[in-house]
C-alpha cells in the first residue's frame, strides 16, 4: 500500500472514531442527570474518551504519511460520517436543514483546509507560548460565561463547542511545536508545552461534553469541527509563517469558503432552535365529547406542551403549566419515536371514560 492511500485510509478512520465519540457523549449527555461536564462514572463516557484518544492518533499517524493539505480536509467529514451513523445506530435522524448545514460546513472547511500552503518546520518561542496559553485561557473564559448567560439551551451549546473548538485547535498548535523541540536525548524538556496541550485538551473534552446536552449532535459538533482547525490555521498564518496558495485568489476562496462554514453551521443552529408546531399546540380532547361532559366532571379538559404552557392567546408562556385538579386522574399515553418536547395530557375522570 502506497503511503498516500495509506493516508488517506488512516484518516477516513479517524473520522469515524471522532464521529462515534460524538454520537456516545450526545447519548450520554441526553440521558444522564448527573454532572454535565464531566460524567466520570459513565462508562459510555469511557468509551468516548478512548474512541477520541484513537481517533486523535489515528490523524498524528496520517499525517506522518501524508501531507496536511490532504489530512486535514478529510477530517472534516466528521459530521458527514455522524448522521447517518446516528441514524443507523441510536436512530437519530437529521432533518434536511440539518444534512444542508452538515455538507456546507464540511465543504467549506475542505475547501479552506486545501487552500492552506504548509510553510518549513518552525516551533514557538517561549515568550509566544505563554502570550498564546493566555490568550486562549481568555477567550475559553469569555466563551464559558457567555454561554451561561444565554438564556436558550441550543445556543448555550453552540458557546460551549465554539470554547472546545478553541481549546483542540490550540492544543494542535501546542503538539506541533513540542514535536518539532522534542527530542530523544532530553525527552522531558518540553515539559511546559506538553502540560499545556494536556490541560487544553481535558478542557476541550470537557466543554465538548457539555455541549451535547439540550442541542443534540449535529450543531455542536459541526461547530468543534469548523473552529478547531479554523483556529490552527490562523495560528499557523500568522506564526508559523504559513500562507493561502494561489496568492489574492486563493485568499478570497479561502473567504468564500469560510462563509460557506459559517452558513452551514447557522442552518445547524437554526434547525436546533426551530420549535416543531406541535410542540406549542393546545389539544381539546374534550370538543369532541361536548360540553355536557366536562361540565359533569367539574373541571374542564386541559392539555400542557413541554417546556412551555401555551397561552389562551396561542402565544407561549412561560409561565407555571396548569395543573390537575383534586382528585383528577392523569392519563399518560406513550409517546412513539424520539420527540424534543414530550407532550403530556390531563383529561377529566368523565373524558377519559373512568367512572
């Protein structure tokens, strides 16, 4: 097998490490109650963890056999392998927004990640390591309060996988300057570096795991895998000397398609925040059965939607659901498939048919 097919193989399985990763900390940040950054007594979690340890070697590998301009585009089918192995596998299916926005990230990142011309082996002063550790400790701490003062969940989420973009794309700039340092003879001198790419890395696991409760997979995901290699491309631009190729043309493809990324992740957001009508609808279980009824049973037919009451006006309310009366019986159908708001319904003892 040639070198380059190897490469190309070594990445395409990196991908779907990273893609699998992402689908069990979804399931586990969708299921568990317990801490929404760190779930350390998952065993799910465990396996994501180690599903992204290999998926992260597997890369460090292909680069080793290919070149960047090949490797790093084809980690971006990430989110293209996730959908429909969450489909396949835990029956998550994407919608046709989620799918659009999926592919525009994916090209768009392509298409910028080849543009990018690799520049000769160059490291990172010290003096620029600790400007870089602290900037990106700033903007991780923006991006972490910024999140939670966002009152809605899905774009909470977004926050938080923008900080863990930030965090695994310098933590990629921190590995390539201890690997192009380190050496056999003195295997701990760059001590400083590896300590810094380890915590920039816990702290991208982390805020990537928080970032899968209440938006599902594919925006916080599709945000990680635009912002990660977005922020080690312009570190890479602007310290190690690297450059778009093509000269002004290649720049303003490189433009292009950054807005393309851009774009597919804010169909990814909006197809998350779109509440599905049904959610806000008011059922009247008792129409059908008339007035008389209700008006036996002393109470009248009501219907409450999650996470939001609904308003005599048709507008939400967010304000306190109405609540079972006395001596009411609640009457709990099941819900098929997975929905993202579960309807809950209370009829009467007399509409329900129950003496």
């Amino acid at each position: 097998m040639s070198p380059l097919l190897l490469s190309v193989l070594l990445s395409l399985v990196s991908a779907v490490a990273y893609a699998a990763a992402a689908i069990v900390q979804e399931r586990v940040a969708a299921s568990a109650s317990g801490p929404r950054y760190a779930p350390l007594r998952s065993p799910a979690w465990w396996v994501s963890v180690l599903l992204n340890g290999l998926g992260a070697t597997l890369h460090v590998v292909a680069l080793a056999y290919g070149p960047l301009s090949l490797v790093q585009p084809l980690g971006a089918l990430t989110i293209v392998f996730a959908l429909p192995m969450a489909a396949l596998f835990v029956d998550r299916r994407a919608g046709r927004r989620a799918w659009r926005g999926a592919l525009m990230a994916t090209v768009g990142l392509a298409g910028l990640l080849s543009l990018t011309n690799g520049s000769d082996a160059q490291s990172l002063a010290d003096g620029e390591r600790w400007m870089l550790a602290a900037g990106t400790t700033a903007v991780v701490a923006v991006l972490f309060t910024a999140a939670h003062l966002v009152g809605r969940s899905v774009l909470r989420s977004v926050i938080l996988a923008a900080g863990a973009g930030v965090s695994f794309g310098m933590a990629s700039v921190f590995t390539k300057s201890v690997a192009e340092e380190w050496t056999s003879a003195a295997p701990l001198a760059e001590w400083t570096g590896l300590l810094v790419l380890s915590a920039l890395a816990v702290t991208g696991l982390l805020l990537s795991q928080a970032s899968y409760r209440g938006a599902g997979l594919a925006a916080p995901l599709a945000t990680v895998t635009v912002v990660n290699p977005v922020v080690a491309a312009a570190v890479g631009l602007t310290l190690f000397g690297e450059s778009f190729r093509y000269g002004t043309a290649g720049t303003v493809a490189a433009l292009a398609c950054g807005a393309v990324a851009a774009g597919g992740l804010v169909q990814l957001t909006l197809d998350r925040m779109t509440v599905p009508p049904e959610a806000l609808s008011v059922s009247d279980p008792g129409a059908s059965a008339g007035s008389g009824s209700s008006e036996r049973s002393g109470s009248s037919p009501r219907s409450v939607s999650s996470p939001r009451s609904v308003s005599s006006s048709g507008a939400p309310s967010d304000g306190d659901a109405p609540r079972p009366e006395v001596g009411q019986r609640i009457d709990v159908g099941a819900v098929p498939g997975t929905r993202p708001y579960l309807e809950v319904e209370m009829r009467s003892r007399a509409v329900a048919g129950r003496p």
